[in-house]
C-alpha cells in the first residue's frame, strides 16, 4: 500500500505544479480505471465526447478543464486500449 500511496502523491503533486487550463485531444492524462477504483495511470486521450441529450453525441477536440469537470458524466474520453473514462475519472497530467 505504501507504493500506492507514494505514486499517487507524487501525482498529486503534478496535478498541483503543472496544470493547464484546457484538455485537448492528444493530451496525457491522469486515468483512475473501473469508476475510480484503480490506481491512477497515464494515459493519452483519444477522443473528448459530449453527451448533450440522451442518443446523441458531439465530439470536441478542445475544452477547459473546469467545463469538463462541471457536469458529472456528461463528458468521456476514449483512451487507447478501447478504454473510456466519464470526466471525474480524469485529471491533468
């Protein structure tokens, strides 16, 4: 547990010195897997997806982070892999 705990500090600590205002297709990013379960991994976003009303989509190549992070799961990345994650799952790298 103490390497968990370690990793994730030091990621925290990223998020805390370098963090950028917008998210963008190609971006790295900081991925918790299974609903946040998992341990936070790097990962590179592939697609940004908005869901606006149920069935339909909108795919954005560049959005502010604290429009992503506004409306819980109302946006998913694609991650490569055939991973996706919804937007609280995801944090700048």
């Amino acid at each position: 547990m103490l390497e968990f705990e370690s990793e994730l500090n030091n990621l925290m600590n990223i998020l805390k010195e370098d963090h950028k205002e917008y998210l963008e297709v190609g971006d790295e990013v900081i991925h918790r897997h299974a609903f946040n379960t998992e341990e936070p991994k790097l990962n590179k976003v592939l697609k940004i997806i908005r869901y606006e009303d149920q069935g339909t989509s909108k795919y954005i190549n560049k959005i502010s982070w604290s429009e992503f992070k506004s409306n819980h799961k109302e946006y998913v990345v694609d991650l490569p892999n055939s991973y996706w994650a919804y937007n609280y799952q995801i944090d700048p790298a």
